[in-house]
C-alpha cells in the first residue's frame, strides 16, 4: 500500500499556522483522501479553527477528515513512562512534594515530542492517506525536529557506558545509600524511545513522502525568521515544498486602514520572492471575516491551491548526495540563504559536524565515507560540498603498516 502523505506547517507564531493546516486537512479530505490532522503545539487552537470540540483520541469531524488534541500527559506515560517513574523517585528522595515531582518528570520538549511520535503511529495503521501536522512555532518546531538528530548520537556513544556503569554501581549503592538507581526498564525505554524517534526521523526526512509548508506573513522579521529556518530545516535534511504567504492585502481593497498597507505589502512581496526563488509561493489574501469553522477554511484553502490537490509533493527538495569523482566522493549538503562566513565544519571519526549559526548537525558519515579522509571542503552557491579522497586514506594506512 502507498505510504502516507505527511505534511508539516510551522511559522512564526500569530501568522495563521492553525488555520492553514485546518483549511488544508479540510481540502484533502474533500478530495478524498483519508486525512488526520493534529496539533503539537501546547497552547492547542485547532479545536477552535475547525470550530468543533476535540478530545485526546481522534474524532471525525468531517467526511474521510478526523482530528486530535493530544492527551499530553497520558502519550507521555505511554512513551516515557518508566523514565518518569524514576525522575519521580529522584525528586521525592530530594523531598519534593509528589505533585510538584510528577510535573517536574515532563521534561523540556517532551510534551511536543509526544505528540509528534503520533506520527509514526499513524504511519503504522495504515488507516490514514494524508497525515496534516500543526506544528508549534519556528523555534520550537526546529528544537523538536533535530532532536532526533541528538537522540541517534547519545543512543550510540552515550546510553551503552551509562548502562554498563548503572549494572555495576546498581548493587553496591544500594547498600551505601538509598537514592534510586536507574534500573534496566529504565535504559530499555529510553532505548525503545530513541529507537522510535528515529523511526519518526525517517518518516519526515522521506522526500517523497513528507515535506514542511512555510507560513509567513509579509513582514519584516516574519521574513527573517522564516528565511532562517528555511536554512535550518535544509541543514537538518527536511523537504520544504512551499511557501505559504498568510493575509496579503488585495490591491482591490476598499478598507483605508488596509489600504495604508498595501505598499508595505508589495515590497515584502518582492522580498519573498526573491528569498525563496524555486520554492512554490502560495498566497491567502487578508480575510475580513474571521477563519473559523468549515467554510472559511474552504476559501482559505481554494486561495491557497486554486484547483491543486494539497496533497501532492510541490518540490522536491535537495537532500544531501554522495557523488563519485575517480578516487574521491563528494558529499554536498545543501544550505540556502546562508553566507559562506556563517558555515562551520569539523571532522571527528566517522561523524561530519556541521554548524550554521546557533544550530549545529552531526551528520553521521556512511560507510562508504566513513574510511577515507576528508580532502577538502567549499561552500558555493548555497551547498557546502566536502571531498573525501580514497587514494590519501589508502596511503595513511600503508604508513601506519610500515611503523614499527
């Protein structure tokens, strides 16, 4: 069976997010398609675009469109639950009040995490052709997709010493001392946990299966910020297929206030324009009315995509590539919007870290790379592209043979 269509909207908060991927859930389910939309976002407002009441499972609220409003706390004791039955020992042996110690288990960002993990989850059922997700705002959403980036590297370099030194230290602190130690269960969750936030991964990295939809308004910093995490979304290898400008005031606008706009308008536009050049630019004008409720999110999603189907894949985005050139391999990481002076690389084993910013990604080097020494690197037209030379590597070994 064909795999199902996720989508992800993120922008900066107050640009209409919400409404968007109500209007575009909505649209899919009216094609046809068997659509779930969801929120990750703590301060949930979907319940209130749709215009009908959502509980923690996910409830029909249109022909082939369900919806849900995550139950935090109980997908929380799902994924994570003998990991916060430790930290909640720990905080009680500190004398924490029982009450204050569970809220003091949700650790920053697993609330988010939860809801998102419902992806794979939804993948799984196979009851679902498009899965719409409303993300929390930019700075969030990136924290959240590039965790699972962290989880790979602490599953492999970290969890395995901390356990082996938990089985050892286990039986002799528990007869010094009486604070809790973290059992197997405990390393065993965490272990299924990462396992499944890399499924996750895979599932939103998939170009041809997933992709995030930008929502910006035309303003200034909006712009910035979303240039920004266009940049970071390419850094962390996600698909972004459009670029959804939100409340753009008509030129035909007969309202004063808004017609003062209208200039600072047209110059932003140009702006989006130019920023994000190949990228899809879809426009929802400025609505008078307010966006709630079925059929203001049909006009919405008809300014959106006319007579397109929301669904389809509208780019495909560069992912990183591996190219054979003789005896060296070029690995080019894309990275728009970004000048060569804000791009860090390092080399360490079999690990590639790349910093842009304040936002830095540990690219774990295939096999095929992983051996041969890094020859160089150039940042040129938007992708860095690193050289990995076969022939140097080979030497490097020889000499090390010959050493007595």
């Amino acid at each position: 069976s064909a795999l199902m269509r996720t989508i992800l909207f993120t922008g900066k908060g107050g640009v209409g997010k919400t409404s968007i991927a109500a209007a575009t859930a909505l649209r899919c389910a009216d094609l046809g398609h068997r659509t779930v939309v969801l929120s990750t976002d703590l301060a949930h407002s979907l319940a209130d675009s749709l215009g009908q009441e959502l509980g923690a499972d996910v409830r029909e609220v249109a022909p082939n469109l369900l919806a849900q409003e995550v139950d935090i706390y109980h997908e929380l004791r799902r994924q994570w639950g003998s990991v916060q039955s430790y930290i909640e020992a720990l905080f009680s042996w500190r004398g924490l009040d029982e009450v204050v110690a569970e809220e003091m288990t949700v650790l920053p960002g697993m609330d988010e995490l939860a809801s998102l993990l419902l992806i794979r989850d939804y993948e799984r059922s196979g009851e679902y052709d498009v899965c719409i997700v409303d993300c929390a705002p930019t700075g969030e959403t990136l924290r959240l997709l590039s965790f699972p980036e962290v989880a790979r590297w602490w599953v492999r370099n970290v969890l395995p010493i901390q356990r082996k030194v938990a089985t050892v230290v286990r039986p002799i602190a528990r007869r010094v001392v009486d604070i809790p130690i973290p059992g197997d269960e405990v390393y065993q969750t965490l272990q299924r946990l990462m396992t499944s936030l890399d499924e996750m991964r895979a599932i939103l990295t998939d170009p041809d299966n997933a992709s995030v939809r930008l929502v910006l308004n035309p303003e200034r910093m909006v712009i910035k910020e979303a240039q920004r995490t266009f940049t970071y979304l390419n850094l962390y290898g996600y698909t972004v297929d459009a670029v959804i400008t939100n409340r753009v005031i008509a030129d035909e606008s007969a309202n004063q206030f808004l017609s003062s706009w209208r200039g600072v308008h047209s110059k932003y536009l140009e702006l989006i324009d130019e920023s994000f050049a190949g990228v899809p630019l879809l426009r929802v004008p400025w609505m008078e009315d307010e966006v709630v409720g079925h059929g203001s999110l049909r006009r919405v999603a008809q300014y959106a995509y006319g007579d397109r189907d929301p669904a389809e894949l509208m780019r495909h985005g560069p992912a990183n590539t591996i190219v054979r050139e003789g005896d060296q391999f070029l690995l080019t990481v894309p990275l728009p919007l970004v000048a060569k002076g804000d791009v860090e690389m390092l080399r360490s084993g079999d690990e590639l870290i790349v910093r842009v910013g304040s936002h830095r990604r540990n690219i774990a080097l295939p096999r095929a790379l992983a051996g041969l020494e890094t020859a160089g690197a150039a940042f040129v037209d938007g992708a860095l592209t690193v050289r990995f030379d076969r022939a140097s590597a080979g030497k490097a070994q020889q000499q090390q043979q010959q050493q007595p």
